[in-house]
C-alpha cells in the first residue's frame, strides 16, 4: 500500500474496511485495496461492499506458497483455476472442485506480462483456509497434479465474482516454497516481486476498462 501512495497520485478513501487507494489518473475508477485482513471471509466481505457500490472488476494479487520446483524467484504466476478448499465459496454457490477467473481478464494478464517482459506461469492453485493444515500427503497430491501454488482468497475472489455478474482474476509472487522438499520460506525476498506486481495489476485493470 505505501508503493502504490508513493507512486501513483491518488486519495484515500475511508469508506471500506481496510485501506482504499485510488488512481487520478483513471478518473478514479481503479484502485487498490488492502489491509483488510486475509482469507477468504475477509476478501469476500470486502468485495460484495464494493460489488454494491458499482465495482465491476476484481484482480487479486499477492503472495502464495509455491509447489512446483520449475518456477522460480520473481516469476508471476497466473491462476487459471483455485481448488475450493475454503469455507466462504460454497456459501455462494453449490459446491464443486474448482472455481474459475474470467478468460477476457486472464488474457489482458498474459498480454500485460508478455509486453512487460515479464516471467510468467498459468496453472491452478490450492486455495486452504487452513494455513497450518496443509499437509505432506496435500502437498504431495497437489504437486503431482500440476498445481503451483497454495494460498487463502482466489477460489472465494473467482466465486464471489461469479455470483456477483462481475469479472476477477488473480496474480501470486512466489513467498515460499512447498514442495516436495523442506519448506523454504522467502518472505523476506519478495517485497520487490510483490511491488511489480502491483504495477502490472494496475495496468491490467486500465486496460480491461477501456
């Protein structure tokens, strides 16, 4: 949140839990979010308080724990699907494995990345309310069916959307990483990661708009 106070000219707005930012330079009809708690009850609340106000797109970005080996330091990862292992989607709509981003928002993602020069992967993540119950066999099953990541929100963000008639997608930074070795935990190393991609995230979402 201080990158993007820093770095782009914009107002505050204290009508949300959390912190609201928004762009001058898109008249104000984009803006970033954060400081509201993580998870997916948290993201949900927050997002239906903006679907009601007229908010039509959502990017989630931030980081995730990685399972596969092949992606590294510094490389984005795209979500093209969140396995639902969370409580707040299927209070949304019925339950089923995966949910899914908007295809017109993930294409604005890859061509964003592809010109930005931007390292990048698309794959499925394993979206867990249970940060301290993810377990060996888990992890071991995820990885070897090509998942990439593990994190709180995406699945909630993408059902939200979808019950809501609005689009979402979703970008991770690599924080950690779960393989099929030792835990290797890289907080510490992704704070620039994180602050490209809120750059990237917020052409993303001037070029959706337009």
């Amino acid at each position: 949140m201080e990158h993007f106070a820093d770095s782009y000219d914009g107002q505050e707005s204290d009508q949300y839990y959390g912190d609201l930012y928004v762009f001058e330079e898109t008249d104000y009809t984009v803006g970033v979010l954060g400081n509201f708690g993580i998870g997916a009850p948290a993201t949900a609340m927050v997002m239906d308080d903006l679907v009601a106000d007229g908010v039509d797109t959502f990017l989630s970005i931030g980081h995730a724990g990685c399972l596969s080996e092949s992606v590294e330091m510094g490389e984005f990862i795209v979500c093209s699907k969140a396995i639902r292992d969370e409580g707040t989607s299927h209070h949304y709509v019925e339950s089923e494995k995966y949910a899914r981003p908007s295809d017109s928002l993930v294409e604005t993602i890859r061509q964003t990345l592809r010109e930005r020069e931007e390292p990048f992967h698309v794959g499925p993540s394993w979206t867990t309310d249970a940060v301290y119950r993810e377990t060996k066999a888990e992890i071991e099953q995820y990885a070897g069916a090509g998942v990439l990541t593990v994190e709180m929100e995406a699945s909630a963000v993408f059902t939200v959307a979808d019950h809501r008639g609005v689009d979402a997608g979703a970008m991770f930074v690599v924080s950690d990483y779960l393989g099929l070795s030792e835990w290797e935990p890289n907080f510490h190393l992704a704070s620039e990661d994180l602050r490209r991609s809120g750059d990237t995230a917020t052409t993303v979402l001037m070029r959706h708009r337009q």
